[in-house]
C-alpha cells in the first residue's frame, strides 16, 4: 500500500525505527526505539544487516512486530533485508527521504546489501509499505535532487505521459505518476521474471560506473541510459531521431562519465544476465526491450564507445 501524507513518528505506535546518521541528525530521530545506520552505501553490508537482526531480537521483536525505516534507499534496502530474514519476515513501512528512493527504490518490494565489491549482490524479496512524504525534498541539498532525477529521467524515457507532464508541470506533479508507474508494473511481475526488467534500463552499465566512479546511484543511472542509448541506436534497435533527443537532454543535464577499464568486467555480473550473456534494456520510441548479448560483442562495443 502506498499513502501520502505527512511523516509524524508518534503515529507510527509500538514500531521500531531505523534510520541513517544524516537523517537522525535532521529530523531528531532518536531513542531506543531507533537504530542508527551508517550513511550511504557503507550500510549496505551483511555485517549491519546482522547487527539489526540482532537489535530486533533485543528489542523482542515478535513475528507480528512492525519495523519502520526512515531514509534514502541505502537504508530501504538494508533494512528491508533485515525484515525479510528476520523470523523470516516481519512487517515494513518503508517512508522514503530521498527523491530516489521515493520514485523508485522504496516501491515493489526488492531489497540487497553489497558484497566483495558487488552492487546488491545479496538480496531478497520482501513486501512493504510505502508512506510518502514530499516535504522531505525540501531540505535535500541540490546534488540530491540532481541525483533523483537521474532515477525520473527512466520513467520519463519509458513512459510519454511522464516525460509531457515533467516538461509542463514539473517535478512535484511527476513523483505520484512515477511512483504509480512502479507499482503497476512490480503488481504484474513481483519477483522481477519478465515486465518488471524495464525498470533496469540504464542499470547494466550505471552500476557499473556508479562502483567503478563511486558516484551517486541516479548520476550513474543517467550515464547508464546515455551509453545504452548509443549501444541501442549502434545496435539499430532505436531510431537516431529517438536517440539523438535523450542523448542531447542527458549530456545537457547531467555529468558524462568516461567508460573506464572495468566496466566490462562488472557488466558480466549484472543480475539480468542468462547463459552466459549479458542483460540489456534499451530505450527505443515504442518502449524499452530486452536483449541478451555476448560477452565478447559487449567488450568490443564498450571499447568502440569509450
């Protein structure tokens, strides 16, 4: 269930809460109902997911327990795989801080923590609850922001009445149509088999380069869509026209990464991969669509980008 309103801790009763340093510090949360996670990617680890479970079992957590967590969605994720292993599944309200994790990382249920340099390397599928407070963008600093719509420019590459009502209405009347847009498409595919692999366009590369240039997740995303977009137009799955407009509006407004040694070789660890070959998906006019490429081909046409 996803709800708007306000986030008000005292009507979240007999819950535990879990936040990050950043927003504990920001909106006061604190108490021994709160536990603090470390800011950013770092909170991503086995090791704090232990720690949590742990904190629950100190706090006598039951099976009927309700866990809330309070932040971006380094946080969602961390804590949504604490609450799937935790007497193998407790209840989540995620309430998303960050305009990433609002249009994207906190809806349809997927959760992961990094491992040996992997992004998500270790994850599950666990249902939450959405609560989704908009006022919390206003004290995001502008990189965050930025950040966010690298997630928003997705939504608006793969859905046209997105992208019409950024352009004329702007940001705060876009957020429910993406958040929407997820929630349709995660509703027909929970356990990402078929449709819900849409949503990882610009995912293949982006994680890539967001480990490789420790950048923020949505920057990554954004340079993601820009070099898949090439290998889509190179590949003749898109149309130049298509191509040349996103191409033009990601290099306008937002900082192209070098395709650095490496990315090949993270690229073959991406979760969409099948039979030795790798996951793409490619923004075209008629949607995005999904293809496997061969390790090999995918080297060479990195090397012919780069």
């Amino acid at each position: 269930m996803i709800t708007y309103g306000q986030f008000l801790k005292h009507n979240f009763q007999g819950c535990l809460f879990v936040t990050d340093q950043n927003v504990g510090k920001l909106y006061n949360l604190h108490g021994n109902d709160v536990f603090v996670l470390p800011n950013g990617e770092s909170a991503k680890t086995l090791e704090n997911v232990g720690m949590l479970c742990a904190w629950f079992l100190a706090n006598k957590l039951g099976k009927d327990g309700h866990v809330v967590a309070v932040g971006g969605g380094c946080v969602g994720d961390t804590v949504g795989f604490a609450c799937s292993v935790y007497k193998r599944g407790v209840k989540l309200t995620h309430v998303p801080t960050t305009l990433v994790a609002q249009v994207d990382s906190s809806i349809g249920g997927k959760t992961a923590v990094n491992l040996d340099g992997v992004k998500n390397a270790v994850g599950s599928f666990h249902r939450a609850d959405v609560f989704v407070d908009t006022n919390f963008l206003r004290t995001l600093p502008q990189q965050e922001v930025q950040n966010g719509l690298g997630e928003v420019l997705k939504y608006r590459m793969l859905c046209s009445e997105i992208d019409d009502c950024f352009v004329q209405h702007g940001l705060e009347k876009t957020i429910p149509l993406c958040v929407e847009f997820k929630q349709r498409v995660c509703q027909k595919d929970p356990y990402d088999k078929s449709l819900r692999q849409i949503l990882n366009a610009g995912h293949t590369i982006g994680h890539a380069l967001e480990i490789l240039h420790n950048v923020p997740h949505g920057l990554a995303v954004a340079n993601g869509l820009y070099y898949e977009t090439k290998l889509a137009l190179q590949l003749g799955h898109c149309w130049q026209s298509f191509a040349e407009k996103w191409l033009e509006q990601i290099a306008n407004n937002f900082a192209i990464l070098p395709l650095v040694e490496g990315v090949a070789n993270l690229v073959e660890q991406d979760k969409k991969n099948k039979l030795h070959k790798i996951g793409f998906v490619f923004p075209t006019q008629k949607g995005y669509k999904k293809f496997l490429i061969s390790s090999q081909k995918v080297q060479q046409l990195l090397h012919d980008l780069a």
